[in-house]
C-alpha cells in the first residue's frame, strides 16, 4: 500500500496532481480541497490512498490526513466509491460535511452530483455517531483568490474530469460568471458548478 508520497509537483489541476518522487511520476486523483491547498506549493508530502481494481491501480491524494479519514469514511459505506467519496469532498468541504451529516440534512448532501436520497440517507445513519463522537471539524480551508482568463476553461475541464456533461458544464459554468463576475475563486465556481449541474 502506498500510504504517501513526497516529492516535487510536476503538474497540477483541479482533479489530479503528478507527483514526481524520485524521478517517477505518480498519477494522484485530488478533491477540490486538497488543489486549494497544494496550488502554490512545489514540493509536498502528501497522504494516498491506492484503490486497486482488476483493470486499474488509481491513487488518491489529500493534503491533510483528515481528509483521507473521511474518504475512508466514505468508502466504508455501500454504494459509495472513492469517485464519488471524491465528489463528495469537491462538493462540500468539512464543516459542510460533517453540519449535514449531524444535522441528519439529506438534501445538502443529495445536492452532491450523483447522490440520490438513499445513498444520502445511508451516509447520514452510518456516519452520523461517528462523527458526533469524534467531533470532526476541521479548521476553515483559506482559498486565495485568482484572477485570470483560464478561469473558465479549468473549471470546465475540472467538471468534464468529474463526469459532468461538456455542454451543461458550460451553461452552468457561464450562468455563474456572469452572477459573480470574473472575480469568483475557481474552487468555488467548480463548487458551485457541481451543486447547479
């Protein structure tokens, strides 16, 4: 199991990060989350969770171990693979999270793209003491502002990556440019994408 990397960025996007340890290049799917973390950085460590299938070996990063418990978490529940865990934290970050689940709220958590009202209830009844006992809330993740004209065009090849359709993403995406102006932080324009797609 490969349970962390430490290394030199070699590239970056909203969706996964290369991670070049030793002069190989490690594939690593990310959350929202975590680009907002590691964005600016050039060398990190970070923590990895390696999902194995017959036809695939994926790896997924997350800069704070926390994150990576509840991926796991995640996983722990039927129905929810480390895709839609990964949805799930570029949807709502911590406190969202862990609000929606104590607070036994479906609809925030259905507001996930591709989480219906059974998965979400299921969640909510397998985490909820779970979460109450461990008081999980992580401290509020600053996202700095950017200012550029590839806006636009990461977030909506961040959206496609995660599955939604090329021309919803761009309607949706559009929709909230012109709401909040070319001044929204890209992380949330993708946020806010995935809650509207």
């Amino acid at each position: 199991m490969i349970t962390y990397l430490n290394g030199r960025l070699a590239f970056k996007d909203p969706t996964h990060l290369v991670v070049d340890v030793g002069g190989v290049g490690y594939e690593v799917k990310i959350s929202l989350i975590t680009y907002s973390q590691v964005k600016e950085k050039e060398d990190i460590l970070i923590q990895t969770y390696l999902h194995v299938k017959e036809d695939s070996h994926t790896l997924f990063g997350f800069y704070e171990q926390s994150e990576k418990k509840r991926f796991l978490d995640l996983l722990s529940i039927n129905g929810v693979g480390p895709s839609t865990a990964l949805m799930i934290l570029s949807s709502l970050d911590a406190k969202e999270l862990q609000a929606a689940i104590v607070q036994e709220d479906v609809k925030t958590i259905q507001s996930v793209k591709g989480i219906g009202g059974k998965t979400a209830q299921r969640i909510i009844l397998e985490l909820k003491d779970k979460m109450k006992k461990e008081g999980l809330l992580d401290k509020s993740i600053e996202i700095q502002p950017r200012f550029d004209n590839t806006l636009r065009s990461e977030a909506l090849s961040a959206l496609t990556t995660l599955g939604i359709n090329k021309s919803t993403a761009e309607k949706t995406v559009d929709k909230i440019l012109k709401e909040y102006g070319e001044e929204i932080k890209l992380e949330e324009l993708i946020k806010q994408a995935l809650k509207r797609s």
